[in-house]
C-alpha cells in the first residue's frame, strides 16, 4: 500500500470519526432537552398531583355536605308531614256546610246551625249541639252572584261532629223543605289536595270494577278479587291500576280468541262504589 493510499484512508476514518463525534454531541445535546422536558414533566405531573388531592379533599367535602343536606331534605319532610297532620287533627271538630244560601243564616251562625242541624239530619243531640265560632269563607261577593259561600263551623265535641258527618255520608244531599246541604270534613289544604288527586283516578277505578274507598286523611282502600290494598299516594295507584289494566286487556284478549273459555261476570258486590270517610 502507497503513502498515498494510506493517507487517504486515514482522512477517511478521521472523517467518520469526526461524524461520529458531531452525532454524538448531537445525542448530547438531545438527551440535554430530553432530561429538561423529562424534569418539565415531573414538575408538571407533581403539580397534577397535587390538583388531585384538593380536588378529591374538596370532594369530600362536598359529599359530607351532599348527605348532611339529604338529612335536613328528610327531617324537613318529616317536620312538613308532622305540621300537616297536626293541622289536620286541629280541624277535627270542624265540619264544612254547603249550599246554605247568603243571609240565611243571619247575625248569629251558631244559633242558627244549632237550630237548623238537628231539623237537617232528624236527629235528636243530646247534649245539644255547641259551636266554638262558626263563619263563612272568603269574603263575599259584591254583586251577591254565584254560588253561596260555605259556612266552616267548629264543634265543640268531637263525637257531635263525627255524628254529623256520618249521617251525611249515609243519608247523602241532607234535605229541609227546599234546602239541600252538604256537609263534608275539614282538612289542611295539602290533604284536600291528595284527597282531590285521589278522586281523580275514579272514573278508572269504576272501569276496572275495583271496590274503593277514601279514608281520613287521605288513603285510598281499593278490593280487587278478594286482595285489599292500601295506598297514601296517588302515584303509586296510578301505576298499580296500569298494571291491571294490562292485565285486563290481556284477558280480553284470550276471552275473544278462545269463545269456549267461560268469561266472568262481575257481581254486584264486586262493582266499585265510592265510600267518603
């Protein structure tokens, strides 16, 4: 090998090394921002750590606070439900007459609902009947038109007002000469409220020929084939009477495809009939 060639190839290798040599420094100068994003990283990876565990502080917090607040929901209600009943225990020995017409009465309600009630109902009261006050409702009206406002009277003893309102129930529309009057409890505006929606739902009940009855507070008794149940909400008999509605339809349903099977009839006690408690 020539002189030449020798130098020539040891130009060669110094160039490679030199290559070499700029590689490496440009891996260098790579891992030198390599290892600051790397710290960058670490930094910001300790910074989410540390959101993290605010976070999940404050989440325990807002738990704590979630629960606390469902308690005070629940002992709202409570103390919401126990008002009502004790309103509604308050008006006990009041009775709501209906149909009396305007002036009729004169200056003095409780003589004359102590006049006019025994006449009323043919009943002898012993001791007569006694009123702690008794008023119409609402103001009235100017023009002195539409219906007569009702007359809401509070009875002195329980038992006479119960009496009352039992012989209402039983006799209906209470009649004097040309004068009918309704007599009917008197509840918190809440319970008049449910009472109202659970009425709502008759005209199904009839249909599905399911014996009910509306019970003090506001409960609904319903008889269907021999089974009794009772509801305190009107929610819960809607979806129960959906589902035998369902099932009556099915019935049908099998009744019309299949002429031999023998369909029943419903027997007198079995239609529904409303009965106000």
């Amino acid at each position: 090998m020539t002189e030449d060639t020798q130098g020539a190839s040891m130009d060669r290798i110094l160039q490679e090394i030199s290559a070499v040599g700029r590689k490496l420094e440009g891996m260098d100068n790579a891992m030198v921002v390599l290892t600051a994003e790397t710290r960058s990283m670490r930094l910001e990876i300790a910074g989410f750590q540390s959101q993290i565990s605010r976070l999940d502080q404050r989440m325990t917090t807002v738990e704590a606070q979630a629960a606390s607040w469902t308690n005070r929901d629940q002992e709202l209600l409570h103390l919401h439900n126990r008002l009502t009943d004790l309103e509604d225990r308050s008006r006990r020995n009041n009775i709501r007459l209906l149909g009396i017409p305007e002036g009729t009465e004169g200056a003095d309600i409780p003589s004359y609902l102590r006049d006019m009630l025994p006449k009323l109902t043919d009943t002898t009261f012993d001791p007569p009947l006694e009123f702690q006050r008794a008023h119409r409702l609402s103001p009235k009206r100017q023009d002195g038109k539409g219906r007569p406002r009702p007359i809401i009277a509070c009875m002195l003893r329980h038992g006479q007002a119960r009496q009352l309102l039992q012989t209402a129930r039983t006799q209906g529309p209470l009649r004097l000469d040309t004068l009918e009057v309704r007599l009917s409890a008197d509840f918190s505006r809440e319970t008049a409220e449910r009472r109202r929606a659970f009425l709502s739902l008759r005209p199904r009940l009839l249909h599905l020929n399911v014996k009910f009855g509306l019970f003090e507070p506001a409960r609904m008794w319903i008889t269907k084939n021999r089974e009794s149940r009772t509801f305190y909400d009107r929610e819960d008999l809607r979806m129960f009477l959906e589902g035998l509605h369902d099932t009556s339809q099915t019935m049908e349903t099998t009744a019309q495809s299949s002429p031999h099977l023998r369909t029943h009839r419903a027997k007198p006690w079995e239609v529904a009939s409303q009965t106000l408690y």
